[in-house]
C-alpha cells in the first residue's frame, strides 16, 4: 500500500508542477498579449509598446523559461520519491 500512495504523491506533485507552468504560460501569453494589450501600450519596451512585446517575444522568452523550470522542478521531485535516473 505504501508504493501505491507513493506513487500517488509522485504524480500529485507532477501534475501540480505542470498546471502551474500552464497558468504562468496561459497568463503571458494570452493574458499579456491579448487581454492586457490595451493597457500595456503606453509602456514602451524595445522602440515598441509592451503589449506587443509580450504577444510576440515574451510569452516565447517565458515558454522557454518554464521549460527549463519544469525540468529542474521535475529532476527534484523525482529525486524526492527515487524514481531519478
């Protein structure tokens, strides 16, 4: 019963990192770039306003962030349950 409840843990904490990394994504892309645009377009970033910047470069920059995030968070969490390589 332990292994299956450690299992369980294991992938609570998977699916936790992983709709963590969805929200954050889902907030600079769409949120920023689409939402937010009106309000961010008197702030300027790069000779361009910053809704702008965010629908075309930032929620790329923020993707790859989270993907290095996700495989520095995934690496402890194995290593915390012992299914690390």
């Amino acid at each position: 019963m332990a292994d299956k409840s450690s299992s369980n843990a294991y992938w609570a904490a998977n699916v936790r990192v992983i709709l963590i990394s969805l929200v954050i994504w889902f907030v600079f892309s769409y949120g920023t770039g689409i939402i937010l645009r009106p309000a961010l377009s008197g702030i300027a970033i790069g000779g361009t306003d910053l809704g702008f910047w965010f629908a075309q470069q930032g929620s790329i920059l923020v993707f790859i962030v989270l993907i290095f995030f996700y495989a520095w968070r995934m690496n402890k969490i194995d290593a915390e349950h012992g299914v690390d390589e």
